[in-house]
C-alpha cells in the first residue's frame, strides 16, 4: 500500500520535528551537572509524536516513525548499540497509537485514554530499556530498575503532559488538514 503524500509530509515532519528536539535536549544534558543528565534525556517529543503517527496512519507508520526519530537523532549526537533497541521501543508506542484507535474506534483520543497510554507505554518503554542495559552490561536487573526510577518519573511526567495537552490538538489539526 503506497502512502497518500499527506501521510508522508506529515511524518517526515514528525520526525524531523522529534529528531530536532532529541538533539537539542542531548546537547543541553551534555553540558547539564551528572544528576541531572539522564533526566534531560527524558524530556521530548518522540514518544509524543510517534504515538500521534501510529494513532492516525496504522502501526508501520507509528514504528518508523518512533524508530527514525531515534535512529535519526542518535545519529547527529552518540549512536550505539543501544541504537537499534531504543529505535525498536520507541517505534512499539508508535504501534501503541494504532492499538488505542482500534481500541477506542474514535478518530480522537478522550483525556483518561491519553492519560492511561501515556502511563503505560512510557511504563513498557523504561522496563524495555532498563532490561537492555541489564542484559547488555551484565548486571542485575532490579537494582537497573531502581537505578532507573527518576529517568522513569520524568519519562511519566513528560509524556504525560505532551500527549494530554499536545496530543489532541496535533491529531484535531492533522484531521483538518485532511
């Protein structure tokens, strides 16, 4: 199935639009004192945008959405081998959106749906990542989880926030549009 030209403007928006921002937020952490680093890491649009993405044109389009953002970004500040995982977690809350438009069958998320996916996902998304780095360095995998928490509480609270305040108004003006 070929994608409208909208669909894909609107995309490669999206995901110029999170890419831009990851970077910004990795160089302003780079500079920021240690404690605060990963904290800084955690605020954005990606996970925002990729769910918008995956909620209005289906779960391919919300992945490579998610994926790219990070692929993307990663690639103008510190790529890795984390690159492929982060790409491939934060692409599942493209998928995410789709899930709660089949769920819901409405063309517009309400605010406790929002409110719940944005919970959830960034939940499943920090567990994910958490049990890379478990695997990937060896270490055990609850105290990786506690070590996680305030990279946890600010991926909740910024995810939160954007897609109950972001959210609606970008899918209400991307359906105008259409």
């Amino acid at each position: 199935m070929k994608p409208l030209s909208k669909e894909l403007t609107m995309t490669s928006a999206f995901i110029a639009v999170g890419a831009v921002v990851r970077i910004g937020m990795d160089n302003l952490a780079l500079v920021a004192p240690t404690p605060i680093y990963g904290v800084l890491l955690k605020i954005g649009l990606t996970e925002t945008l990729a769910f918008i993405s995956g909620f209005l044109y289906g779960p391919i389009v919300g992945f490579m959405c998610g994926a790219f953002i990070i692929v993307i970004s990663d690639f103008f500040t510190y790529p890795g081998s984390w690159t492929p995982f982060i790409a491939s977690i934060i692409g599942l809350i493209g998928i995410g959106g789709w899930i709660i438009r089949r769920i819901t069958g409405k063309a517009q998320p309400g605010y406790r749906t929002l409110v719940a996916s944005a919970i959830v996902l960034t939940v499943m998304s920090e567990v994910l990542q958490n049990a890379w780095v478990a695997v990937f360095y060896n270490t055990p995998f609850i105290p990786t989880m506690i070590t996680g928490i305030p990279s946890l509480v600010t991926a909740l609270i910024n995810n939160t926030v954007f897609f109950t305040l972001l959210t609606p108004k970008i899918i209400k003006l991307v359906q105008s549009k259409n």
